[in-house]
C-alpha cells in the first residue's frame, strides 16, 4: 500500500482471497494467504483516513506468488519510497508477478518496469499517464491487462474480479468464486469486460467546454439530444459546439452522442440481464430493430452475439 491508498481496492481484493482461502467462513489461510507488507513497519494512512499497519517488512517477506500494490492519490504519487521502487525492480527480476491496483500503475512505471509494455489506467488518470510515460501502450477500457508478469488493474471493484481470475490459476473456479454470494456480487468479469463505458479519451480533454458538453450529453442516454440546448449551456452557438466538436473529435454532437450511446449499450449487454429492447429503449434508441441494426454495424457483431461473450456464473 501506498499513502492515500482506497480502502476499497485492497478490501476488495484481500477479502475475495479471504473466502476462498477456507471451506468455511472461518477466516483460516488454508488454501491461500496473504501478508500486508511494506518497506517498513509503520502504519499506511488511507485516503479514507485508516490506518494499516504492515505484517512484515520487505527484507522479511519471502517472495509470493504475487506482489500486489495498492497505489494512491495522484497528488502523493510521486512520494512512494525508493525503497519500494527498488523492492518491485529486485522481486521482479527475480521472476515475480508484480500487480498494481488503482494508480499503482504509476509506481510501476516509475520502477521502470512498464516500458513498452501494456498497461490498463482509469480514465480518470489517462491523460497524465500518457504524459508522463509515452513509452507505454495504455488502455482505460479492461478490467486487468497482463504484460510479462505485470498486471495492471483501474481499482475500484475490478480488483475483485482480478483477484478471482488469479485465484482460479492456482486454486481452480469453484474456489475463486467461493465467496461472490458473501460479498452480494452476482458476477465476475473477464480481463476484457469493459471497466467503463464512456469515450473516455475526450472526458478528459483539456478543452473545458468538450468535458461540460460531454457530460450534459451523458445525463440521459435514453433521451433525444437537443444540440442548441447544450450549446446555450455551455455559452455558445450550435454552429460553435459543432466546430469544436469536429476539431476534437473528429465527429459532430449527434454522432458523439450516438457513440456514447452505443458504447453505453456494449457495457449493458455484457454488466446487466436486460433484454435486448429494454437495453435499446435505454440507450434512446426507437425500437430494437434499429438497435441492432446500428449497434451490428459498429462492432461487426450482432448485439446478441456479443452477449453471448460475457462471463457468466452460470458457466
């Protein structure tokens, strides 16, 4: 853990490896387990304000299976100890798996372990990942991204579905899903499930008026968008909003929408058991014809076909 870690992406994690660890729910570290470490002993404060204190320190841990670390908030970033960098470049060389959750994927590249490899980061931190390493191919769009023994995961509660791919490698599936039901989690997903559904590059554009726009455009995907409203709101004309929407984008509003709309139908067919014409109803389409239609000539692939991909706990 790093300094203003989220307590969700290690409760998330450490909890999945908690159920299946044990026939029971009786907390024993049968099957697998687990030490909280760190390049000392001292208590790690989350950015939820909690404290944490490491069950051993890194010149004590015999070499796991997995390294995970649990990155913090981007003002604190480049604050993580040297010693931590070195310990994540020697383990590896060793012939370890390093994972980082959340902004963890920073701390990586900053060991330069990530150059010229692949590397999943939340939206939200994109641009100044790219910024920052432009020798990494980066995706905001998975669950988790392997790359010779890195795994990159965005946080949050793909850390759950990260930790329960990983627990089926060495424990088998009927384990690594052990403790969903306790956690009311009805699902996992696969390392290509969307993380989330948005055109996220431009959400994050330096363009103020591009990111306010955006998000007047995604308050109610099952609506008719109205151009010249978003336009007043923004405090230019409809023609303007066009311009800058071309120079950005490369599309107009309506086929902006219309992508945000249909990328918004992809996350729903695979996260959600809504039907066909409820999911088009809901992403303002006029009837399901037209959905598939349009969703088909998109992604190659019919909408029921591409929910045929999803991971189910059925299987």
């Amino acid at each position: 853990m790093t300094h203003t870690f989220p307590i969700l992406a290690l409760s998330g994690f450490v909890d999945t490896l908690r159920h299946a660890a044990d026939d029971d729910n009786r907390n024993r570290q049968i099957y697998c387990r687990w030490d909280i470490c760190g390049p000392d002993r001292l208590p790690v404060t989350s950015s939820a304000g909690i404290k944490v204190y490491p069950d051993v320190a890194f010149r004590d841990l015999a070499d796991p299976d997995y390294l995970v670390i649990v990155g913090g908030l981007m003002p604190h970033i480049d604050q993580v100890p040297s010693a931590t960098l070195k310990y994540l470049r020697e383990y590896h060389e060793r012939g370890g798996t390093v994972v980082g959750l959340c902004t963890a994927s920073f701390i990586i590249a900053q060991a330069g372990l990530l150059k010229g490899k692949h590397a999943v980061v939340h939206h939200r931190h994109r641009r100044d990942f790219i910024e920052r390493y432009k020798n990494v191919q980066v995706s905001s769009r998975d669950i988790f991204v392997e790359d010779e023994r890195i795994i990159t995961c965005p946080g949050g509660t793909a850390s759950i579905d990260l930790a329960i791919n990983l627990l089926a490698r060495k424990l088998g599936r009927q384990r690594a899903l052990k403790g969903l039901v306790e956690m009311s989690v009805d699902r996992f997903r696969a390392s290509t499930d969307m993380a989330m559904t948005p055109l996220t590059k431009y959400e994050t554009s330096a363009d103020g008026r591009i990111r306010m726009a955006i998000q007047l455009m995604r308050e109610d995907l099952s609506q008719p968008l109205d151009v010249s409203e978003i336009a007043a709101s923004i405090g230019m004309s409809t023609s303007q909003l066009h311009r800058i929407f071309i120079g950005h984008t490369g599309m107009s509003p309506g086929k902006f929408r219309r992508s945000m709309q249909l990328e918004h139908a992809r996350w729903l067919l695979l996260n959600s058991d809504r039907n066909i014409t409820q999911i088009a109803m809901d992403t303002g389409f006029s009837d399901p014809a037209h959905f598939s239609r349009t969703f088909s000539k998109s992604y190659k692939v019919s909408p029921r076909s591409y929910r045929s991909q999803r991971v189910s706990l059925a299987e």
